[in-house]
C-alpha cells in the first residue's frame, strides 16, 4: 500500500515547463531521495508535496487522501529547510513549538514535548539560546528537532545537510537514518548529493530537466541505470562509458574494444538482454564502474565473468582505502579501483581484469540501456 | 562597530591624518555656527543684542525669552506662545509616523513575500510617489479633503502625511524584507501561521533596524514639513512650524529675536531628540542589505 503517490504531477512557471509528468510513489516508513542536478526540478516537487507550491496538472495523495488543494499545515507534514529556516527572532524552544502555538496545542503539553524531543536530539542545553548562537550542526538539529515535535505523517527534507562541512553531514546522516529506524516514519528527501542518496535512500528518483529518469532501489540504480545519464550521476568516481562495438563471434555476443594500435579487445557478454541482441554489429556504450576493473593477481577466480585486458596506466591517485587508476580503455579515459597495496605506477602497460556480469550497454543513440 | 571601524580603515601617514582631522573640525565648526549663534542669543536680553556681536556669550544669562516663547508670545491673534502647537504636532506627527510605518512594512511584506502578478509596477508606481513634487499634489489633496470631510483637521494632516510617506517606508521595508529569507515565511506556513500572523510573529521582531530608520526620517519630514501644514490646517489645528513663522514673520511690533531664536530650538528639539536617541541604529539600517555579510 502506497502512502505517499505522486501521479502526473506537472508544474509550470509562465511558459516554463519545471516537472514534466512525474509519477512515484513511496510505501509507508519508506525513504524516497529525489536526486538531481541543480535545476531539475527536485526542489520544486518536494515543494508541491509539501503545498508551498501549486500543482499544474496531476495529484499527490498523502495516506490515500488527496492533498491538491490542502494548505500546507493542513497536510500533516514536517519540513527542514536548507537554510534551516529558524525564526532569528525566537529561541531553540519558542522555535521548537511555535507550529504546536499556532495549532493551539496547550502550554503545559508543548513544553513535554519540547522536552522530549530535546531530548532525543540532545539539545537540552541550547533551548534558551537565539539561533545566532548555535553552530551549523546546531542549527541542523534544531530545524530537525522543529520537524519531529510535530510528529508528523511525512518529513520533508530539502537539502538538509549541503551547508554542514564534510565531517559533520556524514554524523548529521547517520543520524537522520538513525531517527528514520526509530520513528519508522516515512521522509522524502532531496539532495544533489547521489552518495547521500545512496546512504539514505530506500528509493531514489533520480530527475534531470523535469523528467523522471529513474524510479528504483538504490542496488537498481546503481547497478541497472536506465540511461547514461542516470550511469553518470549516480556513483563516484562515475561510471566508465566506453564506446565499443558489439559483434557476435563463436555464437557469443563479445563487446569489441577498440585499441591505439587499431586492433579490438573482445570481452563477452554475460545474460544479455533481447533489445542487446537485437542490436549485434552495432555500435554501443559499455558501462563500467570503477570497482569492476581490477588488477588482481588471480582473474577470474571467484565468478567466471572476469576477463583480461591491458591498458596503459596514466596516473594513479592512491586515496588511502583504495587507490583509483587512470588508463585508457577503447581510446577514452577510464577509472580503475584498484587496491591500496597495487602496484600499479603511472606509464606502465599492466593487466586487468574486467568484471563483466556487472557490464551494461547503452545504445549511443538513444542513450537508453539495452 | 569600533573594532570594525579600526579594521576597515585605510591606514595612513601622520600628515594625512592631521589634514582630514584638520578639515572635519572646520567643517564641524561651520555646521554648529548657527546653532550657537541661536543658543546664545535666545539667552540674552534683547538689549544685549541690538548692541551689536552675535557670537559673544550673554552678559547676563535669562531664560526669560524661552518662557515667553513657549506660552506668553503673540501668534497670529492670540499671545499663546508655541506651547498649543507643539501639542498639534505630536497629535499629527505620532500617529502618522505610526501608521505610515506600520503599512509601509506591511506594503514591504507583500512586495516581497507574497508576490503577485505585476507587483514591481506597483512598486515602481509607489517609488515613483518619492519623487512627486509637494506643491502638485496641494489643490487634489484639497478637494480630496473636502470630499472627505476632514479638511482643517489634525486628522486630515496626519492622512496627507501617511499618503506623502507611503512611497518611502514602502520603499524602505521592501529592500529590507528581499534580503528576508523566504523560506522563514515557508517554514512559518508550514507551522499554520497565517499571512498576519508570519507579519507580526517573524518579520516584525526582526525589522528594528529599518523601523527604526523609517520613524526617525517620518518623524523628521513629518515634523519639520510646512507647506502642508500651512495649505490645510486651521487655526486650532496649525503645526509647530507654521507657528513659528507666524511668530518670527509678524510685521507688527518690536522683533523680539531672542524669543524668535528660542521658538525656533523648541521647534527643532523633538527632531533632535529622536536623532540622538536612535541615531546610531540610523547608518546602520540604511545599510543592511547593501553589504553582504
């Protein structure tokens, strides 16, 4: 059963088409990312969730009940803003319960629950403090700490952590995938950030230009993109996109890598799909992520999929856990992760092994997955 | 403020520093001329100034003139002195300070947090009201305060002066609340509250600065203003400043000048008051948001 659902939801501004027919929809207690780069739309949608925006065309039901034409607080929803959005004027625990003052919740029991989500947040100290005073993790936790006194049906977050410096938003994201195991409350987050999405996320949509790209669980994303442009944005380093040729040879579809001497490197391809065979002798792009190229001593030791190849090592980045090869794969730059111990060194010609089963093609063209 | 002051700076030569010190006390002096010269004066003897050097101090110090200026001195028919005007005054200046304030901050709101479809021409249309000449509005005003009944009254001042003000507080709130961030008023709307309730719950508590600056420069214009003041008061309804110059350009009788110098300070005093008191929250208001940071 779907507690929130988003169905044909258009907006626009003027002329300006912003969503484009976007359909989701999220179970209860689910977490749904919306990623994207900037200007896709992912702030606006959350945003029409949320009634702070109108709704051109479509709806949007909450717990199967449409909310279209319900005035935010209406809609038993709880936001944290980007910039926090804390009244300067007001302090942590005036902040904390000014919703509950305007719903007319009496004293006595605004002050219990300010004490009590003070508590699980552990800002008890900072409650008589003006939010000029806080620290940005502060901050953070107060704008959190004003969502969760409202007990909500869904928590909306927009950008929560991309003011917090890189130490704090990895604490300040446990935290919240703590909170969200606890409460078991269902949130819709967004970010730019995809390894925040893939940390978080029971479902991520990714959006580009208003458009959904991709609805899935973040394994399916990760792992199955429906486009290159899905394959490019979720990952880091991203994903490798070689362009090949694919060519049939002993009954097998191989995927034909071109070399700088102009001889190819056949790798086979494992499980292919039909609109895959449908498009032998064609040229396509093979996607490949960093982790499935390695230079381990024994290829092909642990799955049969693994399949040799030299390249040209260009520069090696060691990054402490790992270290990340440059080389040059079908005349275009490609990332290896490689182990920390490697011995791989910059000019070298080495061997690798390429992991296959997890290789995915695109058609050039349409840019979709085949 | 001090510490900023010294870090912001320019640093320069001991020369330099005498040279502009030098120059700021020149002007300094040239500027306070006048107000010692009417300082000192209203505290002599009429006598004693006839005699001749205005710059000299009183021989003999009397705040006979003061008194005579505040409620014994001729105007116009009546030897009432300032003292019924000053009252007309604050009775036109406080609440129209108050409510052009108060509708300026709410126009400031509206502009920019609930915008709506040709709201920069209504802007624009109210700036354009900053830079209307008094005297073309003085016969429409006119008929409209005939029209409305309250022609003559200190009531029908205060409505000229809220009109006259509207384009400045308007404008001056509307550039302190575009630097507001919006998504205060979003979070504010999540939480229920209402259009009235985000104005004087969130903005309100946050605008002293702008307030500030928009009561000390109503309260001046309003105060000090004395062409609406003479075109459509009444007798029982003349400000301070039309008082004053029924006072110093009466063409009968001896030209009492201590008593006119000591009318005029009375007329500046409220003016000054307000300056000394909110002056410092003056610059700095009318800076925010012209400056990052």
């Amino acid at each position: 059963m779907s507690f929130l659902v988003v169905s044909g939801l258009e907006k626009r501004f003027g002329p300006v088409e912003v969503l484009k027919g976007i359909d989701i929809s999220v179970p209860q207690g689910g977490f749904l990312v919306l990623v994207g780069p900037s200007g896709c739309g992912k702030s606006t949608l959350l945003n029409t969730i949320a009634g702070l925006e109108t709704v051109s065309a479509g709806e949007i039901l909450i717990d199967g009940a449409r909310v279209n034409e319900l005035h935010p607080s209406k809609r038993d929803i709880a936001m944290v803003f980007q910039s926090y959005a804390l009244y300067p004027n007001m302090n942590v625990a005036k902040n904390m319960s000014f919703g509950m003052e305007m719903r007319g919740v009496p004293r006595a029991e605004r002050k219990e629950t300010v004490a009590r989500v003070a508590n699980m947040l552990q800002i008890e100290d900072l409650l008589d403090r003006k939010p000029g005073q806080l620290s940005g993790g502060q901050r953070q936790r107060v704008a959190m700490g004003r969502a969760l006194v409202r007990d909500p049906k869904i928590f909306l977050f927009d950008e929560p952590l991309s003011n917090l410096d890189a130490k704090l938003r990895v604490e300040m994201r446990t935290e919240i995938q703590k909170l969200h195991q606890r409460l078991g409350t269902t949130i819709v987050y967004v970010t730019h950030d995809q390894i925040e999405a893939m940390t978080l996320a029971t479902v991520i949509a990714v959006l580009k230009g208003g458009v959904l790209q991709q609805v899935g669980s973040p394994a399916e994303i990760y792992n199955m993109p429906n486009n290159i442009f899905v394959a490019d944005f979720m990952g880091s380093p991203s994903m490798n996109l070689v362009p090949a040729r694919l060519d049939r040879a002993d009954g097998a579809l191989v995927v034909s890598l071109k070399r700088a001497d102009g001889s190819t490197t056949a790798l086979p391809l494992h499980r292919p799909s039909d609109a895959a065979r449908a498009h032998v002798g064609r040229d396509v792009i093979l996607g490949l992520r960093p982790e499935n190229i390695d230079d381990a001593p024994e290829p092909g030791a642990t799955s049969g999929y693994h399949h040799p190849l030299e390249a040209h090592v260009e520069v090696t980045q060691p990054t402490g856990a790992d270290t990340l090869a440059m080389i040059r794969l079908g005349g275009r730059e490609a990332v290896a992760r490689l182990r920390a111990e490697t011995g791989a060194r910059a000019g070298e010609r080495r061997r690798f092994t390429v992991d296959m089963s997890k290789a995915v093609l695109f058609d050039p063209e349409t840019e979709e997955r085949l | 403020m001090a510490a900023s002051a010294i870090e912001t700076a320019v640093r320069t030569g001991r020369l330099t520093r005498a040279l502009i010190y030098a120059a700021l006390l020149v002007f300094a002096v040239y500027y306070l001329l006048p107000l010692f010269v009417m300082m000192v004066n209203s505290l002599k003897e009429l006598d004693e100034i006839r005699g001749g050097n205005m710059l000299a101090l009183p021989e003999i110090v009397t705040i006979a003139p003061w008194i005579k200026a505040w409620n014994q001195a001729q105007i116009g028919v009546q030897p009432t002195g300032l003292a019924p005007y000053f009252l007309n005054s604050i009775k036109m200046v406080v609440p129209a300070v108050i409510i052009s304030t108060l509708l300026g901050a709410l126009n400031g709101y509206v502009l920019t947090k609930w915008r709506f479809r040709g709201d920069t021409l209504v802007f624009a249309l109210m700036l354009f009201a900053c830079f209307i000449p008094f005297q073309i509005v003085l016969i429409p005003m006119a008929r409209v305060l005939g029209f409305l009944g309250i022609a003559g009254t200190t009531w029908g001042l205060v409505l000229v002066h809220v009109v006259y003000g509207l384009g400045f507080t308007t404008l001056f709130f509307r550039n302190y609340y575009a630097a507001f961030p919006t998504e205060l008023v979003k979070a504010a709307q999540i939480d229920g509250a209402n259009f009235l309730r985000i104005f004087y719950r969130i903005l309100l508590p946050s605008s002293g600065p702008i307030i500030v600056v928009t009561v000390i420069w109503q309260f001046t214009n309003v105060w000090n203003d004395f062409l609406f003041g003479a075109s459509f008061a009444d007798f029982d309804s003349q400000p301070m400043t039309v008082a004053l110059n029924n006072l110093v350009s009466s063409s009968t009788g001896v030209k009492e000048y201590n008593v006119h110098f000591a009318g005029a300070i009375l007329a500046a005093i409220p003016t000054l008051l307000v300056y000394i008191v909110a002056g410092r929250y003056f610059v700095r208001g009318l800076m925010a948001g012209a400056v990052k940071g």
